[in-house]
C-alpha cells in the first residue's frame, strides 16, 4: 500500500493540483523546460502531397488570424503564434485548468520542388491552411515509350 503525506486541512482537489505541478515540472526538466505563465505546446500539423501541391494543415483553437506569423528563410517554413490564456475571474473555484497556452514554433523544411513565390495561407475556424504549389518542373510528365524494331512509334513526350 503507497502512503501520501499530505497537508493539514488541504483539500484533495489541492492535492491533486500540487501532485500536478510537480508532474509537470519532473516532465518540463525532461523535455527541455516549460514556458513562463503557461504549459509549453505545439499545434497539431498534418501536411499532404497532392499532384500539384503540398498542404500544411495547424489547428490553433482560440486563436485569431493576428496572433500567427509565418515567414519563409532558406527553404524553411516557421509557423509561429501565441495563444494567450482565456480566464475569466467568475466566483467559485477552477478545479481543473488544461488547456494549453503560451508562443509556439514549428519549422518545416520544404522539397525544392516547392515554389517558394506561390505559397499561400488562409485562417479560418481555428484551422491555418498554408498551400504550397511545386514548381512546373517538379510535377513531372508523362514519356512513352516507343517499341523497337520495324514500325515503332517515337516517344511522346506529354
């Protein structure tokens, strides 16, 4: 059987935040630290390749579009933002707070396929969409091939 010391008069809702914080600051030394006023975190990314297109997909609930700066250095895409914290001074007590806040960045290397000039973005929804075209001579063609002999065809080039 474990024994917990615990606190003269503290409740267990103050007992399970204290064993919190002290998760959380066993996993921030781990990890590398934790972010002043707030947990570190990093948006969720998809990113997909499509024929003509690679599509980075961020979800950043609570955020609006002034809050997200995204630059383009060297063939590396950084996404960066800062959630601030949403709390309201209500009467009663927060028995729970989870929800992650604070700045971010992510970088992404990009193929050299992609054509830096044409990249896009679009907020919308809490959801950052940023397209990136590849460049005409990355999205290949189409060679046929001609078969030997007497009465082959030349290759077509599409």
């Amino acid at each position: 059987m474990a024994i917990f010391a615990t606190r003269p008069g503290a409740s267990p809702w103050q007992e399970l935040r204290d064993i919190r914080e002290q998760m959380d600051h066993i996993l921030s030394a781990a990890l590398g630290g934790r972010r002043e006023g707030g947990i570190e975190w990093s948006p969720a990314v998809d990113i997909t390749e499509k024929k003509d297109e690679l599509v980075l997909t961020a979800e950043l609930p609570g955020m609006s579009r002034d809050d997200i700066e995204i630059e383009l250095e060297n063939n590396v895409l950084t996404i960066r933002g800062e959630k601030k914290q949403e709390r309201k001074e209500e009467k009663g007590r927060q028995y729970l707070y989870e929800r992650a806040y604070g700045a971010f960045s992510r970088s992404f290397t990009l193929p050299r396929t992609v054509d830096p000039d044409r990249i896009r973005a679009r907020f919308e929804n809490g959801v950052l969409t940023v397209t990136m075209p590849k460049s005409e001579q990355a999205r290949g063609r189409h060679i046929e091939v001609e078969s030997g002999g007497e009465g082959g065809r030349n290759v077509e080039v599409k």
